[in-house]
C-alpha cells in the first residue's frame, strides 16, 4: 500500500476510532489495515494508536501526523478535483440530514427538478432534528435551523425564514384572541417546545420594535418533535410558533389563526454545516447552492 492510501487508512482509523468499522468503510481486510498502521509507525519511528477495549484513539504524535495528513491530503484532493470537475458532471452518493418538516413540506417536493439536474447524484436523506456527528456517521451535511452553537463544523447560512405565532381556530374561539402579551398571560397555554438534545424548553418570543420579548406560558404539553409541535397546535392544545412557509396553506384554509401579528417572533436562520475539509466534492456544493435557492424562494 502506497505512503498516500497508508495516509487515508490512518486518518479513517482516527475518525472512526475503530479498525473494524475502517475496514467496512474502506472496504479492505482488517489484516490489511492493521499491517499497513505497523507499517507506517515502523517508517516514521513513532507510535500513532493507542488501543483500548473499546475505542482506538491518537496518540500525541499521532494527532500531530493526523493534522498534517489531513492538510496534505485535502490539498491534494483539491488539485485533482480542480481538473477532474471541469470536465465532468456532479456525480456519487451524497448523505443530508435534515429536520422531517423541511424534508417532508420544501426538500422532498422539489427533489426530482434536482435529479433532473444532476442525474448522476444519488442521495441519502435521513430526517431528524438530533446532534449528528458528521464524521463518525459518514454524513455529508446537515441542515439546521436556529443560531448555531460553537462547533468544529463550518457553518453557512443559506436563508433566514419569517415566523408566525398561530393557534388553531377553535383554541380561539375557547380563549379568545390575544391583542397583546399582557393578554397571553391571562388564561392563555403553548404547545411547549423542547430541546430533541438537552430537553430544555423553549419561551414564545415576539420582537416588539427592535427588542426581543420572551415569554413562558404554561403547557398541558411539551414536545421535542416537529410534527408533534405541528399536530399539537392543530388539535388546539396550545399557542406555537412556526415559520411561516410551513403553515401557510392552514392559514389560508382557516384552520390556523394568526396572533399579534405586529409583533412576530424573530426570523428564523437556515443554515447548513459540514465538515472542515479544504474542499467540498463538487456534488456537495452543487446540492448547497441548490438547496439556498430553493428556501430562498419561500414564502
């Protein structure tokens, strides 16, 4: 096995932390990476892995040849990708994940305008709002909505989504509609939203003028999924806050109602995030403009 392939078998080792799940998504004999790491820490005179009983990990020079590994590789990969993609078109498996609402209600429609495009892009969708590690799932991006935490990912904001505060026509014609956040606190409920992550809940907010106004009420429900958040507004259990591309048809149907439109919650920012590589595979960047584009036409 020649110094470059010994490079990609070890960083593989590092982000996985296993031989054995290398060796799958390598598609190489356990035997062959195990002989190539002896190898390789015999030609460089410096013990790379640390094993334990459950978990490979890299030793202080082996995270050093990671770093330079990986910096070397992905100039290399660029070069080639920069007269290899001239000449082809986008092509290979790309993995996304993404909330089930935006893939349900905006992604999955538009998709066959997409493999119209790109025929030779395949795609795996998976659908959740949990914390996805990217590199030890082998996922190319993810989509997520909110301001994003700190984190190794880069981070683009492909749109910014207008909200709405709603509640379904009979929960107003039991309670009333509010005319202003004093009236939210006499009688009124939400649907609580919960954190899938840390399950910590989740304030109504309104922007009144420039200032962010946060305001709990109480709940009879609290949720961590989007279509449960959805379908406990629909059934009338409480207040909640979408963005406004997502209820529209049930605002104009009647069966949503808009409240204190003057003051909105604040917008909702879009973004996507994928691993910190030097370059992105040229289906992956013809899939993030497309995306962009397509919330970019939202209502």
């Amino acid at each position: 096995m020649d110094r470059l392939q010994a490079m990609r078998v070890f960083i593989r080792i590092v982000e996985l932390g296993s031989f054995t799940r290398a060796a799958d998504d390598l598609n190489l004999p356990r035997a062959t990476l195990t002989h190539t790491i002896k190898r390789l820490e015999e030609r460089l005179g410096a013990h790379l892995l640390q094993r334990t009983t459950r978990r490979v990990r890299a030793t202080r020079d082996g995270e050093v040849y990671y770093n330079h590994c990986v910096r070397l590789l992905g100039d290399l990969d660029a070069v080639e990708a920069d007269f290899r993609e001239a000449a082809v078109e986008p092509r290979g498996r790309l993995r996304v994940d993404l909330a089930s609402s935006l893939a349900r209600s905006t992604l999955i429609p538009a998709l066959p305008e997409f493999f119209a495009r790109y025929p030779q892009i395949e795609l795996d969708l998976g659908t959740s709002d949990r914390f996805i590690d990217l590199v030890q799932e082998g996922v190319d991006c993810v989509l997520r909505t909110g301001e994003l935490q700190d984190s190794t990912l880069v981070g683009r904001r492909i749109a910014t989504l207008s909200q709405v505060t709603v509640a379904s026509a009979g929960y107003v014609r039991r309670h009333g509609t509010p005319q202003t956040l004093a009236d939210l606190q006499r009688g009124h409920v939400a649907v609580n939203w919960a954190s899938p992550t840390t399950r910590r809940t989740s304030p109504l907010e309104f922007m009144v003028g420039r200032k962010l106004r946060e305001l709990p009420l109480p709940a009879f429900i609290t949720v961590s999924g989007t279509e449960a958040y959805l379908a406990s507004c629909e059934a009338g259990l409480g207040i909640a806050q979408f963005p406004r591309y997502r209820i529209v048809d049930a605002l104009a149907r009647g069966e949503l109602v808009e409240l204190l439109p003057a003051m909105p919650p604040p917008s909702m920012p879009v973004s996507v995030l994928y691993s910190s590589q030097r370059h992105l595979p040229l289906r992956l960047r013809v899939f993030i403009e497309w995306v962009a584009a397509l919330l970019h036409d939202l209502p």
